[in-house]
C-alpha cells in the first residue's frame, strides 16, 4: 500500500481500472443453514461487518452483516438485547448486490452509494470470486495518492451519545438514526464509538450500563486539511471505518467508508 502524495490532483479517469485489482479474495461465507449465533461468532472473531451466504451448491443468495442481526435483536428487561436462535437465511439481505470483476472501479463505487451499501461481490458466472468493500476502495485512494482534502469529502450529519447514558439509549438511538456508528462524547469532545460491534458485543450487559464501558476507543481525528490519501492510510492503519473531522471549535464533520466511494466515482 502506497502513501506517497502528488502534486496535482489526478484525472477522474484514474478509478476505470477493472474491480478484480482491488476485490479481496477469498469471501468468507456461510450457509443459508447455519445458526444465526455460528454468524455472530465469525463476525466477532474474524472481525467482518458481514458474510457471504451461500445455499447447498455453494452459490452466492444474500448477505448477512451487523445491521441485519441487529435488526434481529429482541430487546428486554435485564440484557440490552438477545440475539435469536434461527438460520441464517432467515436474518439474511437478499438477494446480494454484486459486480462481475471487470467492472470498472469508479462504477462499483457509484453502486454503492446508490445502494447505500458498504460492499458488493464479485460474482464470475456463477462463482463467487471476490468482494469489494470500501476498504479497498480506500487502498485504491491511498495508492493513486488523491491530494483533495479531507474536508471536501466530509458531512455534518454526525449523532452523537454521551458517554454517561445508558447502552439501552445508545442501541436506540444506532437503530433510529439507521447510522453504523455513534461519537460518543464527553464535555462536548469525542472520546470513543459506539459502532455496530460494540453493540453486539454489549448486548449481554445490562440495559443501563454506561456507553463509555462499551464503546470502542479507536478514533481517528483529523483536520480538514490532510489529504484523502494520508486520511485513508492512517484509517486502514488504525482498522477505524470512520474519521472525525476537527477544528479547534471540536468536530465539523465525519468522513465514513461511503464517502472515499464518492470520491473514486466521480
């Protein structure tokens, strides 16, 4: 992986390179058959924000990420939430969204954004060769060393949690703002996130526990000026899918894994 910077800003036409250069390969999948809770493992253990789900002839027929088994959580009395005991082709998104590897870069990029998801696979005929996350769309920003800055890539639609209130608040407040993580704050700066793991892995805990015990503590704050290409490697360095932008009035914005696509589709 490059981080060398260039003068001058490259032509759009950088990203027609074809998806296979840039897909990982290969998928992690699971069956439509297996529990939901053998999914929960392999999410928590491999650290994956989702699976490919396969049937009995090993073909790809949906996707199985965070959201959906958050989506499947029964919420109670003495733990934030419980996790149910079905198959994974009951929780399961279908039918997956995917490309085939020569599609250009810049395209797949423009997919997910108009999908608003953060992965697509790649699919040759009927095998299942690759997946291409936003990830790897940033590698692809750090290597043709993209010098826009940060700030012009950034929004402001940023939800923020206090890191005194309770996880019931918090799970509440992901699931609403249909977000994938949540800055939690303390006297106005941001101190941790509360992410879709983190909540998974907390669901056992008891609804009023503090988001500060839970949260992750792995933010990455920038400013406004570094360059795309520098704020993507340090992020994939630092294994964060979000970066928050900042002033010395605190945060002005938050740049996630759908903006760098915005930046290869142009």
């Amino acid at each position: 992986m490059g981080g060398t910077l260039r003068a001058n800003r490259l032509p759009m036409a950088h990203f027609t390179i074809p998806v296979r250069e840039y897909m990982s390969s290969p998928v992690r999948t699971l069956r439509a058959s297996a529990a939901i809770e053998d999914a929960d493992f392999l999410l928590h253990d491999e650290n994956l924000s989702a699976l490919a789900v396969v049937g009995d002839d090993g073909k790809l027929v949906g996707v199985l990420s965070r959201t959906d088994l958050l989506r499947q959580g029964t919420y109670g009395h003495d733990r934030t939430f419980t996790l149910p005991k079905g198959r994974v082709g009951d929780a399961m998104s279908a039918p997956a969204l995917s490309v085939a590897p020569e599609v250009e870069l810049r395209r797949a990029a423009k997919t997910m954004l108009q999908e608003r998801v953060h992965r697509l696979f790649v699919v040759q005929g009927d095998e299942l060769v690759g997946v291409v996350s936003t990830r790897d769309l940033m590698r692809a920003v750090v290597e043709k060393g993209l010098t826009d800055a940060l700030s012009e890539i950034a929004h402001g639609s940023l939800v923020t949690v206090k890191a005194e209130d309770p996880l019931a608040l918090a799970v509440d407040r992901l699931d609403r703002a249909n977000k994938q993580g949540l800055v939690v704050v303390e006297g106005g700066w941001p101190v941790g996130i509360f992410d879709q793991r983190a909540a998974l892995s907390a669901r056992g805990l008891p609804p009023e526990t503090r988001v500060d015990e839970a949260m992750s503590l792995r933010v990455l704050t920038l400013p406004g000026h570094v360059p795309l290409s520098r704020a993507a490697a340090q992020a994939l360095a630092m294994r964060v899918r979000r970066i928050l932008v900042m002033s010395d009035h605190g945060t002005t914005g938050i740049v996630s894994g759908l903006d760098f696509a915005r930046a290869v589709a142009r």
